[in-house]
C-alpha cells in the first residue's frame, strides 16, 4: 500500500496521519475557558448567558429575548422560501419514516424469572426532556434540527428544546416549527450547553444534550456529562471513497469536495487501485474546487486532511476502512455489496455511485449525527436509542428470597458488607 497527502508526498503512518489537523477536545486551553464558562452560568445564571453573548456573537440578548416566542417562530416559517420548506418538510417525512421503523424494533417492556419466585421486568420510556445544539457560525444548519428531533419526537420526548447562537436563521426556526419544537433559544457555545444541563432564569433545564459543535461546545458537552446525558463529542466532518478503476472520477472529486467544504479540520481519504484513478481524481478536485464558494475553507481542510491510499486488493481497502473507522464511507466499485458487507467499522456506508453522502446528510431518511474521530469503532449514529433509558423492576417472593438467602450471605460476607447480609436475614428472623 502506498499512501500520500494532498502534495503527493509519502505518508508513512496512515492512522496517525489521517487525524493530523483534527482538533482535540482536551487541551488545556480549552478546558480552562469552557470550565469558567461553565462556573459563570451556573453562579450568574442568564446575566452570564447576556455577557457571553455580547462577547462572542456581538448580540444583545435581555432575558426577554432569550427565549424565541412561538410567534418568531411562525413568522419565521411564513417567510422561508417555499422551496425550502418544501425540501424541510420531504427530508422530515423520510427522516421521520426511517426513525419509525427503528422504534419499531426496539422492545418495549420484557420480563423473565431467573428462577422461582424472581421476577425481573425490564421496561424502555422515553426520556422527559432533551437539548439539541444547533450550530451557527460558518453556515447554517436546518438539517441537523430535523436530524436531532425528529427521532426524539419519535421517541415520546415531552419536552424538546433548541439552543442555536443568536441571530438564528428563518430556516433554522422553520425547521423547529416542522418538528414541532418545545423552545428555542438564542445562546450558543458553552454557555448554552452549560445553560441546559444546568438551568438558568429563563432556560429550562434538560436531561441529555445533543448534536454537533465545534471544540468548545464538545468539551463542554463532556464537562456536563453527569449533570446530564449526552450524545457524542462529534469533531470535525469525515469522509473514506473507496473507489476502482471504473469510478467516474467527477463523482468522486465532487464527493470529496462536498465533505472538505464543511471545515478547514474535515479530513477526507481516497482508496484505490489504480493509479490512473488516483491522478484522474486529483484532476477533477483541482478543476472542481475552483468553482466553489467556500474555496479557502476547502483548500485548508485538503492540505492538512487529505490522504491518497493505493492498495493491491479489496480486501486491503476493506481493511483499512475499517481500521480507520470514518464518519462517512462511499463505496464506489463493481460489486459494491460484496465489499460493503465487509465494512464493520464506519458511522453510515453508502454502495454504489447514486449514493452520495449528500443524501444522507440531508433526505434519504438515516440520521447525519454520527461518530468521528475513529468512535465508529464503538459507537453508533444518533438515532431513537439515544431518547429512551431502561429500567427494571424486581418482584421477589419469599421462596425466590429464600432461594438466593445463602449466596447473598456469602458473598456479602467476602466483601465485608454484614449489614448487606443482614437486610436478607432480618426477614427470616
């Protein structure tokens, strides 16, 4: 295998240098400010929430506007452009059909008797509240409303809430008026995240925190976890193209494109064969990326993030795909299935050259939140899972009692824990 940057120079460790560029969420710096961020809020509360906002999003937020009313909200919709909405609401009813489907699958209460007389329920409820971040910043993200709760919506959540930084586009608030979102507020960064695993005056306090962000809203994602759930400390967007001799190159290059434009950290890796490919490819980026709007963004995200892989076989491509476990995987070659069936490490695989990541990311129904940063090698897309807990009940008779008396004793007794042995024989006394 050989493997290059976007220069063409070697690179010799491709698992280390596929995440050059990729930003942490545990340096030090960033650590300290969102940890003050988080103190301030929750000492100082929505004062905190006006003094960040005007520092970092230049807006004057009161705690009158904090909350968006529910009728910004219909006035928003009513000025989307109806192509828009029309796009928002086909990408909400395949979004919406799939998350159906995968509620479906899931049990909703079970039981079973681990012997006589013990009786262990377990049942599946959704949670009371939830959170979704929305970004701003670079662009504006609808979609990742629709992606975040739909499927909480889906789930039972009572209570839906979207905090976006401020000022937040029509078509963000057209797509909370879709999902029939609870309440939307202006704050953004780790004030938001830690305003909804906290509470403040005028923002109402979640049980899990969901969604993307950049670094600091990540580390203040892992720094509330406790008070709160939370999804993924999802980084920087990635794409892997397995792609052969046959591929047409203009799909691919416009593929890698699409998934560079997203950040200057977006990291994306090309698989082939066939040098011919490779240097067709590479081609098609060049002429391509001249034509797009966010070519600086591009450029960046190409010099630190982009490697070549030449592999000898399929199964090497396979392999590699999923040591490096990526967001994101097209499979574009003959007999796609057959390779795809091969993949066991990725957020979402997408076969064959009609299934461009862009159809994931915004219609076909399969949510986008989805691990980065190689987590796929242990953790699964954003889905209706992420809105349900479990929890059992446990109905024991004296006989069952009885009959787990003496290993309870036991093992009670190894640990030191007598009044734990006691609690058992104090009810046959």
């Amino acid at each position: 295998m050989k493997v290059t940057d976007y220069s063409g120079k070697a690179v010799s460790d491709i698992e280390r240098a596929s995440h050059v560029g990729m930003y942490s969420t545990s340096d030090s710096e960033t650590i300290t400010v969102v940890s003050s961020i988080i103190r301030n809020v929750i000492d100082k509360q929505d004062k905190a929430l006006i003094e960040y906002t005007k520092k970092f999003d230049k807006y004057d937020l009161t705690q009158k506007n904090i909350q968006v009313t529910k009728e910004e909200i219909k006035a928003a919709y009513s000025r989307t452009d109806p192509a828009l909405l029309e796009a928002l609401t086909h990408a909400h009813k395949n979004i919406k059909k799939f998350h159906y489907e995968q509620f479906k699958t899931i049990k909703k209460s079970w039981e079973t008797e681990t012997e006589p007389g013990v009786l262990i329920t377990e049942k599946t409820i959704p949670l009371e509240s939830i959170g979704a971040y929305i970004p701003g910043g670079r662009a504006t993200y609808p979609s990742t409303v629709l992606m975040t709760c739909t499927p909480a919506k889906v789930a039972g959540v009572k209570r839906i809430a979207v905090a976006s930084p401020p000022p937040i586009s029509d078509a963000i608030l057209a797509a909370c008026y879709i999902c029939e979102v609870d309440a939307v507020y202006r704050i953004g960064g780790a004030q938001a995240i830690a305003a909804l695993a906290s509470g403040t005056q005028s923002v109402r306090r979640v049980d899990k925190i969901v969604g993307p962000g950049n670094k600091y809203v990540n580390t203040a994602k892992l720094s509330v976890y406790g008070m709160v759930d939370i999804d993924m400390p999802a980084g920087p967007s990635e794409i892997m193209i397995i792609a052969d001799a046959k591929a047409d190159a203009k799909m691919v290059a416009s593929d890698l494109l699409a998934q560079a434009e997203h950040d200057p950290d977006a990291r994306c890796v090309l698989i082939t064969e066939s040098l011919q490919k490779e240097v067709e490819i590479r081609r098609e980026i060049e002429q391509q990326k001249a034509r797009l709007k966010r070519l600086l963004i591009i450029q960046t995200s190409l010099a630190k993030n982009f490697l070549v892989c030449r592999t000898k076989s399929v199964e090497e491509s396979a392999d590699i795909a999923n040591m490096l476990a990526p967001e994101h995987l097209e499979i574009i070659t003959e007999n796609a299935d057959i390779l795809a069936d091969k993949i066991k490490n990725a957020g979402t695989v997408f076969v064959g050259r009609y299934s461009p990541v862009s159809a994931g990311d915004y219609a076909s129904g399969s949510n986008h939140v989805l691990p980065t940063g190689m987590a796929a090698r242990f953790s699964s897309s954003l889905g209706v899972r992420d809105y349900l807990k479990n929890f059992t009940t446990q109905k024991i008779t004296k006989q069952g009692l009885m009959s787990l008396r003496k290993t309870i004793e036991t093992l009670a007794v190894a640990e030191s824990l007598d009044a734990h042995a006691q609690s058992v024989r104090q009810r046959f006394e």
